[in-house]
C-alpha cells in the first residue's frame, strides 16, 4: 500500500506538548492542525495536497490516498482536526483527519501525518502514533528545547530507524530557550552515542509563522525552517522512490528478522529425537501385552486351585452340617416317642434341612465372590469380578430343590387289644408260678396270693412291651431321618458340586473375557503409539527439510533488503 501511495508519508511523532501541530502549521503556514494547551492532537491528521483546500473526517476503513472520503463529512479546514478530537473521546470508530491544501511542497509529493503524543504504551493515543510510524516513509521527531532529548525519545529514534531508515530530528521552542545551541550539542551527543545518524534540525514555529505574516526573509532564516524544508527536500522528495524502497526494505528486513530468528533457532537446534514420553509409553504397552499374557496362566491356576480347595471345603462343611443334624435327631428321639411327634418332627427336619441349605449356599456364593475379588486384586482383570446375582440365583434353586418331604415310617403302635394279651401273656406265668409256690403250704392254685402275683406279672409285661415297642419306633425314626439326610447330602451335594463347577466356568469365562479385551486394547494402544511415533517421525524429517528450504529463501530475501537498504546515502548532519 506504501509503494502505491503516490506521496512519500512523513510522519511528525513525539511525546504530547512537544509543538508538533504547531509544526506543521508553521511548515505550511496554515491552520490545518489544532493547537493550545487545552487541545490534544487524539487521531492522526493526513495533509496532504490539493488543488482546493479539503478537508474530512475519516470515520471508516476506506482508504483516502487520492483524496477525502465522504463528502457529507467535510468541513472547513480550521476545524477538521479539532472535530476529529472530539469526535474520538466518544467515538470508536474515527480513524483520522485528511487535509488537503494547495501547497508548493505537498505538491512535490510530501505528505504530512501528525501523530498523536506518544507516552504511556497501553495509551489509546500511543497506538494510534505507533500505526501512524508503520506506515510512514520517513519521521520527523519533534522535542522542544526547554530539555534533552529523553530515554523515551532516543529509545523511540531506535526503534523507528529500524522501521524507517529516513529519521529526522526537530528541535523546537528555539525562541524561548537562550541556552538551545548547548541543548542541541547535547541532543547530537546522545545521538551519536545511541548510534542513530538522524539530522537535529533546530526551529522555531513562532517565528516562522511571524516571518510568513510579515514577509520577513531575515526572520524566516532564523526560524530554520528554511533549513528543514531543504532537508526534506534533499532527504526525501530528490528521490522519493528512493525512500518508499528504503523504508519497505527496513520493514520487510524487521519482517523478515522475526521470520528468520525462530528459523535458525529450530535449524541450529537439528532435528529432534522421538518423544520420549511417547516412547516410553509405546515399551510400556509392550510390556503390558506380554504381562497380559503371562498373566492369564497365572490367574487360570489360582482360580483351578481355589474351586478344588473350595469343593473340598464345601463337600466337608455340608457333611459337618447334616451330622450335627443327625445327632440332634438320636438325642431327640431318646426320649420322645415318634408316634407323637412325627409332625412336628417332619416340620422341624424340613427347616434344619433348609436352613443348612441356605447357609451353604450362602458360603458357597461368599467363597466364589471372595476367590473372585482375590484374583481382581492379584491379577489385570479386575473387570471381572462381578456376576454374583446370577450366582446367587442358580444356588437358591439348588436349595429349594433338594429339600423333599421326609417319608413317614411304619410306626407299630400298641394297642388296646395287644396290651391285654402281653398283660395276660404275662399274669398267667405269675399266676402259675405263684400258685405252685402257694400249693405247697396247702392253698389252692388260684388264691388272692396267685391273683395278686398275677396282675403284677402281667402289668410288668405290659410296661416291658410298651418300653420295648418304643426303643423299635425310635430306631426306626432314627433310621429314617439318617436316610432321608444321606438322601439330602448326596443329592444336595452333587448338585452343589455341579453348580460350583457352572459357576467356576462362568468365572473362567468371564476373567477370560476380560483378560482378552485388556490384551487387545494393549495390543491396538501399542499400535496407535507406534504409528504416531512413525508419523511423527516422518513429520520431523519433513519439517527439517522444510525449515531449511525456508531459511535458504528467507537468508536470500535478507540479503536483498540489505543491498537495497545499502544503497542509500548516509543523510547530512545539519547544524
């Protein structure tokens, strides 16, 4: 945009109430730029020529290099860049003023830019100066004499001469300073140290506009703008084509240095090695594949030893549970008379056999959940250690199956009938031996003795029988509750037996499974990681050749700016 611009743009910086739109006044003896103490230059003001005094404020982002923008938005040439401040301290959108005014030397092809005061960087002013120096074809600093140049201004002359190689330097308010020739020597002293060779141009505004007021040769010759015209003229209108190339080297140079430090920095350092963080990571899912493996047959073993030590467990605790039954039956039926209490007993059978069940398969269930959760925590394939409700189900269908009704034996009871045949059975051998004994001291067979003796032998054999007939009910309760529980425990416990080894295998499976899902994500992990170590690879050896092809064009590109920068002439240190 600056090569097609057909004006060379100075642009005139420097810190606020340095007098730079009093500058440009005095430099085109015309009110174009406001001043005063209660007026700070907010946007850029553009002068530049015309066959008519214009002027505009530019609100948008159209570009005006012929010219104004909108004409609806012009106005006298007095007060464009006094409404342009004020419209920017409650406007966002105004960018800058553009003047145009019939002179000699905007004629020539000078375009003047007056900047905002440069100070503080977060500034809204700062930034729209430092817009202004980025397109700019040469400076010109403006520090009054009242003071030296400070270390703003001469770190700001640095960077700007490497932006814009044109830098010049006015020293302004010459007429109220009697001490400005020493303040001059100074300033070109800090210069020359700074190693900045920019012309100090010493001037008064004041007098310059007095001397266009009156005519006045003499007057305008101690202003020293005549001077500072002359050396624009010299520096920059004698070949402006030369400036505009020298001020697009110096930016495409600071351009091309930003590109080119990253560059080297990444060229001198080489090509880097892999990750090792990803390299790391492809061996450790290598050496998780081969653990998953080696795993397996460990996890397999300790499941097979733990469901035989289990069925030995479960076969001992089952048998230990219907024993302590079974004694419980031959005390109970001691005593108690099966006869009598067969329902009872049947009831109270079924509820021991239930709960002996239930408990069992209880234990069987926290044996196989506990047997899983060790090799979860021993083993990869925690996953696994789940599936106890199934479990639990198939177990209570085991136990509620296997407890039958118990079978009523054949109890003989002692009846009525009976007891008096035992009974007479019994009176007739007392009443015999009785009535023998009684013969021989003369009594007859049957006599009250004989009688008496008779019914005591007969009351005996009846309580013998009913004693006897007992302990035969008993044995065979006894017998019968010990069959009915060895029926339970090999039906129960081939059944317990079938359903652990259902269970083991549905474990197996299970663990299996899981093991084979944790080998196969190690296994595409692996692969994932080993192809992006491979792309990654690839993308370096690229991008290696790539920065060095870049820093080849970027190092030829350089040295071109520099022959064009080398061009120019050393500019002339004025007095």
């Amino acid at each position: 945009m600056r090569l097609l611009d057909p004006g060379r743009r100075v642009a005139v910086v420097g810190t606020p109430g340095q007098g730079k739109s009093q500058l440009v006044n005095a430099l085109l003896n015309a009110p174009v730029c406001a001043v005063g103490d209660d007026r700070t230059t907010a946007v850029p003001a553009v002068v530049r020529h015309a066959e008519r005094p214009t002027a505009t404020v530019v609100t948008d982002e159209r570009p005006a290099i012929g010219g104004a923008a909108d004409p609806a938005d012009a106005g006298p040439v007095e007060t464009a860049t006094a409404r342009a401040n004020k419209l920017a301290l409650v406007r966002d959108d105004v960018l800058r003023a553009e003047i145009g005014l019939p002179r000699t030397l905007l004629g020539q092809g000078l375009v003047l830019v007056d900047s905002p005061g440069i100070g503080d960087p977060g500034c809204p002013r700062t930034a729209r100066a430092m817009a202004v120096l980025a397109e700019a074809d040469a400076v010109l600093l403006v520090s009054d004499a009242t003071g030296e140049l400070s270390a703003l201004e001469i770190d700001l002359l640095a960077q700007v001469s490497r932006l814009c190689p044109t830098v010049l330097v006015a020293l302004t308010k010459i007429d109220i300073v009697p001490a400005w020739r020493r303040v001059a020597e100074v300033d070109r002293r800090l210069l020359a140290e700074a190693g900045i060779a920019a012309p100090l141009l010493p001037v008064s505004s004041v007098l310059r506009l007095a001397a266009a007021k009156a005519g006045d040769k003499r007057l305008n010759a101690e202003s020293g703008f005549a001077e500072l015209i002359d050396c624009l003229r010299r520096e920059i209108l004698a070949d402006p084509s030369r400036v505009a190339a020298a001020a697009a080297a110096a930016t495409s140079g600071l351009a091309l240095d930003q590109l080119i430090v990253p560059l080297r920095a990444e060229f001198d350092a080489g090509q880097p090695g892999a990750d090792p963080a990803a390299t790391a990571a492809w061996h450790a899912a290598g050496r998780r594949v081969e653990e998953l493996a080696r795993e397996a047959a460990r996890w397999q073993t300790r499941l097979a030893d733990d469901v035989a030590d289990l069925m030995a467990d479960m076969d001992y605790d089952l048998r230990d549970r219907t024993r302590r039954i079974l004694r419980e039956v031959d005390d109970y039926f001691e005593v108690a008379d099966p006869a009598k209490v067969w329902p009872e007993f049947e009831e109270w059978m079924r509820e021991n056999l239930t709960a002996v069940a239930e408990v069992h398969s209880d234990w069987l269930l926290e044996r196989f959940e506990w047997t899983a959760a060790r090799i979860a925590r021993h083993s990869r394939v925690g996953g696994a250690a789940s599936g106890s409700a199934w479990s639990s189900d198939l177990l209570r269908e085991v136990s509620e199956n296997h407890v039958g009704a118990l079978r009523t034996p054949n109890i003989e009871k002692f009846s009525t009938p009976q007891k008096l045949f035992v009974g007479l059975r019994g009176s007739y051998s007392g009443l015999l031996m009785s009535g023998l004994a009684t013969s021989l001291a003369g009594l007859p067979l049957i006599n009250p003795f004989s009688v008496g003796a008779g019914v005591a032998f007969g009351a005996r054999s009846v309580f013998e029988e009913r004693g006897a007939r007992l302990k035969r009910r008993q044995a065979i309760a006894k017998t019968t509750a010990q069959r009915h529980v060895d029926d339970f425990f090999l039906s129960y416990g081939k059944e317990t037996k079938d359903a652990t080894r259902v269970i083991h295998r549905a474990l197996r499976d299970r663990f299996a499974a899981v093991a084979q899902q944790l080998r196969g994500e190690a296994t595409q992990s692996a692969r994932a990681i080993k192809l992006d170590l491979d792309t990654e690879a690839a993308r370096r050896a690229s991008r290696a050749a790539e920065v060095r092809r870049g820093l080849e064009q970027l190092l030829a590109l350089r040295r071109r700016v520099e022959e064009i920068r080398a061009q120019r002439p050393a500019p002339a240190l004025s007095a």
